[in-house]
C-alpha cells in the first residue's frame, strides 16, 4: 500500500468509527429551574445531564438493534468518500450521502414536537461530517493527469 494510500485509508477509519459512534441525536434545553439539560444519544451509549446530575451509560442490546435504523445510512457516506478518492464520485455527490446519512436522526427529532417547542437545539449531531470535511481539505484527492491537455495542436 502507498503512502498516500495509508493516510487516505486512516482517514476513512477515523470518519467511519466516528459515524458509528458519534451522537445521532442531541437535545439542549434551558430551564428557569436548573439551567441547561443535555442528552446525547449514539449508537452505544447515552450522556445526559440534568440538574445536579450527569449520567454517562452504555445501551444494551434490544437498545442498539433499536437505533440502527437511525445509524444505517452513515457508513453510506463513508463509502462515498472512499469512492470520491478513488476518482468514481463527485464532491457534490459525497455532500449529498453525507446529508442523506443524517436524515433519519433529523426525522426522529422533528417528531419529537413538545421536546423541539421547549429546547435550543433538537436534531443531529454530525460529527463524522465535519471531520471528513476537514481531511478532505487537508488531504485532497489526486488530480487526474490528462495526457493530451499539454499537447500542442
């Protein structure tokens, strides 16, 4: 494997890891009677910090087969990216995957009507997108060489 190759191969590990175990969904409420409340909800664990409390837990099994539905489009955007490097898919294109991963979080919260007249913020929490944005303009996929652009006429 190149060199190149490998950078390119850690990025797409680290995007995907983050994908799986980012947050989907985050809530931030304020409160007259105990300031600010925020749960975050991923894949395999929850934080939730109200009052005079935080909890941080991990989710059990019925609880995972329960959010995949809202995990199962990420790794589509990873795959986009891997074929965005790979000179077989568009920056438009991965921007769209990308966007379409964090559609069923996005539903879930807008479905939550109560909770979204009473919080800050309601919705997801696209960490994996950032941070592939960032290492893309970091790492930017290789120019194709095009051999008769230099040729004289």
């Amino acid at each position: 494997m190149k060199e190149k190759d490998k950078h390119v191969f850690a990025g797409l590990l680290v995007v995907l890891l983050l994908a799986i175990s980012s947050p989907f969904l985050i809530s931030i409420r304020y409160s007259t009677f105990g300031g600010l409340f925020i749960r975050m909800q991923g894949l395999f664990w929850y934080f939730d910090n109200q009052l005079e409390h935080t909890t941080f837990g991990i989710v059990g099994l019925w609880e995972i087969v329960q959010y995949l539905p809202f995990m199962s489009l990420r790794p589509f955007g990873v795959y986009q990216m891997y074929r965005y490097y790979k000179q077989k898919a568009s920056s438009f294109s991965l921007f769209i995957v990308g966007l379409l991963g964090e559609f069923p979080p996005l539903l879930a919260a807008l479905s939550l009507a109560p909770l979204l007249l009473t919080s800050i913020y309601v919705g997801p929490l696209p960490i994996h997108l950032v941070v592939g944005y960032v290492i893309i303009k970091l790492k930017p996929r290789p120019k194709i060489a095009v051999p008769w652009q230099d040729t004289p006429d």
